[in-house]
C-alpha cells in the first residue's frame, strides 16, 4: 500500500488544509473514492500510477514530460494520458502521431476532473494528466486526481524563484491528497554548472526530492512535436526511476 505522506518544504498551511469538513459530501466523496482506490483497486479500473505534471509556470517542459512519460508507460501496460490543458498540445502532438501513438488519450480540460476519475480511466493501468500553466482550477483538479506529481523545472533562478506557487497549491490540498512529489530538471545545458547548482538549492536548500535523471536542452526535443517520442533515452531513465519508486512504496 502507498504511503500517502507529503513533507512540507517549509511552506505554511494555506487556512484551507486547517478548515476542511470531511463530513461535507464533497469531502466524503474524495475519502470513498479514496478508500475504494487503496482497498479494492481492481474494481474500479486497474490503475497503478496516476501522475500529474505540473508547474504554473509555463514552458518548463510539462507537455513534453507528459507525452514522453505516456509513451514509456504505454509501451509496458495500457497508458491514458489526459489533456487538461485547454491549449490542447498534447492533443495535437497525439493527432500528429496517429495510429503509432502507443497510448490513449482523453482531452478533458475541466475542473472538476477529479470527481469523474474512476470513470473517465476506467480500463487503464497508468494514467499521466498534462495540466496547464496558470489555470488554477484546473491545475487544482488534477492534484486530487493524482498518486505523484512530477514538476519540470529548467535549472534557472527565475524558475527556482517561480515554484512557490505550484508547492502552495499541493500543499493546500494535502488533507485531501497526498500524492508524492518529484522535481523534474529539463532544459538542462551541457557543459555548464547550472545544473548541478540547481540541484544543489532545490535539495540541500529548499529539501526537495529531485529525480536524479535530467532532461537535456535539446533541439531534438523541439523537433520531436508530433512524432512518437523513441523509447529509453533521458525519459526512460526517469520513468524506471518513478516505477522503482512505486514498487518501493
Ligand atoms: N529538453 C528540452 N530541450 C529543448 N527544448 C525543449 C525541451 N523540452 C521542451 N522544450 C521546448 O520548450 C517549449 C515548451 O515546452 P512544453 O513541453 O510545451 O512546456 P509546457 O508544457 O510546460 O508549457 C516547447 O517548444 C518545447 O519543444
Ligand atoms: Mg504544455
């Protein structure tokens, strides 16, 4: 059974994680559902992992994360990966793909996702929700819905300095979910020390987990929109680190 723990990172409780009535129908229901997923999981749609990427900010990578990670993923066990970005990147980036598209995908850009989940994945093992910079609703949503978020963060000051938000947001939902959080670096430029110094702050100095696998700044990234991303390379490294993770849980 996973362990459903969530530190803090030194950021105070929003008042919303003190004040939630888990006897109010909306709390109730989040708690069945709960429930029903850790007790009898093959019942309601045989998912093991559903994971978020997410990062209010825009562009550090989120789309590109989730379609590589839904290809890794649809390759081992039936995969869905869920739009929920009203941009639709994702969605098109499968429509370029067509029939070699080694996953499914919903386009469900809704806030209310989280309360449809046991429907909407019904018949998929893994589940990946791309999610959308600002759109807090949404992003908020996808939270609930999910066993661990994955946050793609370019190795910049700026980036570093933008991540509060995104942390705020998990940490206010904690008494509803508590999903495991990993830091994803993208974006990383060979040859320099901006990585590592990334690194550095984001897990000595702010005490977060960061997947030790780092996704390069790549051209072939770019050029990659719309084709089948290739299997192992940099996402296969840290899609056997996620699924380590998960087994250990
Ligand atoms: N590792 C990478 N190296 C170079 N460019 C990248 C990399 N990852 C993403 N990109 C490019 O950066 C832009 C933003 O990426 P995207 O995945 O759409 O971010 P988000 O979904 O967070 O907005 C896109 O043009 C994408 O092709
Ligand atoms: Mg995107």
């Amino acid at each position: 059974m996973r362990a459903r723990t969530v530190r803090h990172f030194g950021i105070d409780n929003p008042s919303e994680s003190g004040d939630i009535d888990i006897c109010s129908c909306r709390y109730l229901y989040v708690y069945t559902y709960r429930y029903l997923d850790i007790c009898i999981p093959n019942n309601i749609g045989v998912f093991d992992m559903r994971l978020a990427i997410t990062n209010l900010k825009g562009g550090t990578g989120k789309t590109t994360t989730a379609v590589h990670l839904a290809a890794g993923l649809g390759r081992r066990r039936r995969t869905l990966l869920i739009d929920a970005d009203p941009q639709r990147s994702a969605t098109e980036w499968v429509f370029l793909m067509g029939d070699s598209c080694p996953f499914a995908l919903v386009t469900d850009g809704e806030p209310d996702l989280h309360r449809r989940l046991a429907d909407v994945v019904r018949g998929y093992d893994h589940v990946v929700i791309d999610t959308p910079p600002g759109y807090e609703s949404i992003v908020r949503s996808a939270v609930l819905s999910a066993t661990d978020i994955l946050i793609p963060i370019a190795p910049s000051i700026m980036d570093i300095n933008r991540l509060r938000p995104t942390l705020e947001l998990i940490a206010s939902l904690e008494r509803l979910n508590a999903p495991s959080i990993r830091l994803l670096l993208t974006k990383v430029r060979g040859n320099t020390r901006t990585g590592r110094l990334a690194r550095e702050t984001l897990e000595t100095t702010l005490g977060m987990p960061v997947v030790a696998a780092e996704i390069p700044l790549m051209e072939a990234y770019v050029t990659g929109f719309g084709l089948v991303p290739p299997e192992g390379h940099r996402y296969g490294a840290v899609l056997d680190e996620l699924l380590k993770a998960e087994v250990a849980a």
